[in-house]
C-alpha cells in the first residue's frame, strides 16, 4: 500500500501521461515505481520518454496500469491523500470515503520498454528553456522524409547552449547561459511539443 498527496499525484500523473501512446497496449500505460520513499512515474512512446516522482509512504513494488485511466480516476479523488493498494490484477485507489478500482497490465511486459537512467547532467531555469522552446521549435520542419530536421539541436557554445531549428526555409536560434554541457543533441519537435 502506498499513500500520496492527492494533488501531487494528479500533477504527476498529468505529466507523465504526455508521453503515453493510448493505442497501444502496454505503452498506453504508466509505470509506477516504488523505493525508498519516492513514487516514480514513468511512460513512454518510445519518441519521448517521462519520468516523475514524488514523495510517498509505503512499501516497495512496481505497478503498471493504463495512464487514461489513472489520470481520470485521480482527477476525481476528493481527499487531501490518496493511497494506492495493488491486488490481484487490479489497482485499489481510496481517497477519503471514495474507492476505485483499476486493472493493472502485467507489470514485466513494460521492461522493454523502461526508459533509460538519466546520465548525470546540467540544471537549467525551467520557465527560461521553455521559452526559449517555443522560439525555436517554430522554425522545426513537418516534413518527415527529412528527419533531421524535424527536431531542435542543443549545441554547447560560449558557457551555455544554442538552441537551433530550421525548415530550410526559416532559421531560428537562441542562446541560453548553462555550466556543464559537452555535447550536442538533436531532439525530435514532437517530443518537445508535448512539453510545452
């Protein structure tokens, strides 16, 4: 049994859900993940992989349940808390006086799929490399015969990163002060779309 804090769960679980893939079977699903008193959250369409966590009290395990419907069913709890308690192929969720029950998906066919540990990197200002997304992932191109250009480059540059997209036709960069950062990446625009 694990218990959270109900609008932190529903936050939590908002965001990770971005990176289901509903018509699939197992990747429309979310993975929750228990140990050492965090909840991690995780999903991916293998394009863009999430993971999220937040504090918890309870034991150890990993869950694996369709995110539409976690989402909905928290999004309907009523109490300040909300605990979740596995079973036998379901998932019990009890806020307050309010139960419900959700089936789980057998939680070993997500290994595949399991996005990778996140290698040590650099800390930016969230709302500043938002913004700056949303500058350039505009200038991104739709056309998918042309694939290296559908994404955003992050390149190292003069203590930061630029930020780079293009269509050929337009260009748009932007650059942002960071420490740390070595080496470039492309990341595909639909990805970062479902940041935004």
């Amino acid at each position: 049994m694990l218990t959270l804090d109900t609008a932190d769960a529903k936050r939590v679980a908002t965001l990770v859900a971005r990176a289901t893939n509903p018509a699939h079977p197992i990747l429309g699903g979310i993975h929750i993940a228990v140990s050492d008193g965090l909840a991690i959250f995780s999903a991916t369409d293998l394009d863009l992989a999430i993971s999220a966590w937040v504090d918890s009290t309870g034991g150890d395990g990993r869950v694996l349940l369709s995110g539409k419907r976690l989402v909905d069913v928290l999004g309907r709890c009523p109490g300040p808390t909300v605990t979740l308690a596995p079973g036998d192929g379901e998932l019990v969720v009890t806020s307050g006086r309010w139960k419900a029950k959700l089936p789980t998906i057998p939680v070993a066919e997500y290994d595949p799929y399991l996005p990778a540990p996140t290698p040590e990197g650099t800390t930016l200002d969230g709302d500043a490399f938002m913004a700056a997304v949303g500058r350039v992932v505009l200038a991104c191109s739709t056309d998918r015969s042309r694939e290296m250009l559908c994404g955003l480059r992050l390149e190292p540059e003069d203590g930061g990163v630029r930020l780079a997209a293009t269509d050929s036709y337009r260009l748009a960069t932007v650059h942002l002060p960071a420490d740390g950062i070595d080496t470039g990446a492309t990341v595909p625009a639909t990805a970062l779309h479902a940041l935004t």
